[in-house]
C-alpha cells in the first residue's frame, strides 16, 4: 500500500471551510487526542465542548 502524506491541503480539500476552521481551533486549543493514521484513514478523539469527546474520521 503506497503512504499517503496528510498535508493541511489534503484536509482542506477533504473538510468544508467551517468544519477545518473548528478543527484547527480544536487542534490548537489542545483538544486533538489519539490521533492515528492507517493507510488512507486519518482518525482522532476530539475533547468537544459537552462532557464527552467524540470521534471523526
């Protein structure tokens, strides 16, 4: 399987302009945890402002 290099451009044109937005504050606020790449996949836990984290993928 050839590796695919995750670049702010590559997600960018993955997430609408609002969604990358949240996920760069989120990134920068420390809320990105256990962040994990498998092959073409790109997964994370995200600290979300209610009592639980959630996922995206």
């Amino acid at each position: 399987m050839a590796k695919v290099m995750v670049t702010e451009g590559l997600i960018r044109r993955c997430a609408d302009g609002r969604s990358f937005e949240r996920g760069r504050a989120y990134f920068a606020q420390g809320r990105v945890r256990r962040l994990a790449v498998d092959g073409t996949i790109v997964t994370a836990t995200v600290d979300g402002p209610g009592p639980t984290g959630y996922g995206c993928a």
